[in-house]
C-alpha cells in the first residue's frame, strides 16, 4: 500500500462486476441497527455526548477486533 491509494475493503461487486446485494444488504441492516441504537440511547438519556461515546467505544472494539484477530474485512 502506498500513500493515496485507496484501502476501502468494502467491494460491492462479485468477481463477474455484478453488485453483491446480499453483502450491500447486510452491511446495511447493521450499520441501520447500530443508528437507531445510537438514536434510542440518545433519545433515552437526552444527552448527545452518550450516542458520541457509545458510538466511539463501538468503533474502538471494532478497531481491536481488526488489529488482533487480523479481519481486515470489518474495516
């Protein structure tokens, strides 16, 4: 990898150039589950701050998740 050059992991085409819609549908359905989990805590604590943290510690497993089984995939 060099500087610029694009490390997105998320390729919605199968290998014949056509779109992968059950992998566009279920990065979808869970990044809609992780929004209205974000929403319900908010509206829930009335605080802001509490979805930013939330949403911060989600990416931060995420990211060690990553790092230490090597799934790069989830990036």
């Amino acid at each position: 990898m060099t500087l610029g050059e694009a490390t997105a992991s998320f390729q919605p085409l199968t290998a014949g150039g056509e779109l992968d819609w059950p992998l566009i549908a279920i990065r979808w359905i869970g990044a809609t589950m992780a929004g209205l989990a974000y929403a319900w805590l908010y509206i829930r604590s009335d605080k802001l701050w509490s979805s930013v943290i939330a949403h911060a510690v989600t990416h931060g497993a995420l990211g060690v998740w990553v790092v230490c089984l090597r799934q790069g995939q989830f990036w």
